[in-house]
C-alpha cells in the first residue's frame, strides 16, 4: 500500500514538468523568440511568426496550421505530432528536428532544411518541397506523400494510406 502511495505521489509530482509552460506560450503566441522553450501542445494556428528562433524547443502536439513561420529556426525541436496543415515554411530551418508523425498536408516548404530531422510518419500530402535541402531516401521512406507532393528531383515518398 505504501509502495502504491509512493508511486502515485512520484508520478503527480513528475506531471508539471512535462506540462507546457504558460508564460512561454503566451511570449511564443505574441510573436516573441522562444528557444529550448516547453510550448507542448501550444496553439500556433493562424498566426504570422516569420524570422522566430524555436531551435530546441518542445512543440509536440501544437497547432501550427496555416501559420507563417517564414524563416524560423525549429532545429533540434520536438515536432513530434504537430498539425502543419497548409503552413509556410519557407526557408525554415528543420535540421534535426524530431518531426515523427507530423501533419504537413499542403504546406509550403520550399528552401526548408531537414538536415538529419526524423520523418518518420509525417504525411507530406499536396506538400511543395521541391527546392528544399538536406532530405534524403531514407528520410522520405519513413514518412509519405500523394501525388500532389512536389520533391526534390530524384527522391520520391510512399504512398499515404
């Protein structure tokens, strides 16, 4: 009984930390540079964040649909389940990012660069990523597209089911 009491209490403990950080959000949605930031499950949708600096920062599950992000540094962030739905990424910097299972349906990535970003899971559908950088085969194996996807020349995605 006390080992279960033990447990609970550690785990309640533990949950704040891995909570987003109010403060931070607010900054992140005002417009403001949030690097190494916790905006976990952030609302970033509709919003013109051009030029911002969030390398390091934890977006997991955050809605980034239809947004600017023009120019902003996400490298080495947590993207992990993000909603990108018709974003614009152009000349975002992606660069080790951990983007499993993103959404990127219809967004625009030109310039962007994935430099060592995990894709695995992210749905490239309708996505315009033919002058972005730093992709290769294995990436793009792990992740899918449809017909619409444009990429680079010579590098192809798999069918999303």
């Amino acid at each position: 009984m006390k080992t279960a009491a033990l447990v609970i209490a550690l785990t309640l403990a533990a949950a704040p930390a891995l909570a987003q950080n109010a403060a931070q959000v607010s900054r992140a949605e005002a417009g403001g540079d949030c690097p190494h930031c916790n905006l976990f499950q952030a609302d970033l949708g509709n919003k013109e964040l051009k030029g911002r600096d969030f390398a390091g920062a934890r977006l997991r599950q955050s809605d980034m649909s239809l947004s600017v992000f023009n120019h902003t540094t996400f490298a080495g962030a947590d993207l992990r389940d993000v909603n990108g739905y018709g974003a614009l990424f152009t000349d975002v910097n992606f660069a080790g990012a951990n983007m499993t299972n993103a959404t990127l349906v219809g967004s625009y990535l030109q310039g962007a660069n994935f430099r060592g970003a995990r894709l695995s899971g992210v749905n490239f559908s309708g996505a315009e990523m033919d002058r972005a950088v730093g992709l290769s085969q294995a990436q793009l194996d792990e992740a899918c597209g449809d017909d619409s996807t444009r990429l680079p020349r010579g590098l192809r995605l798999p069918e999303c089911r």
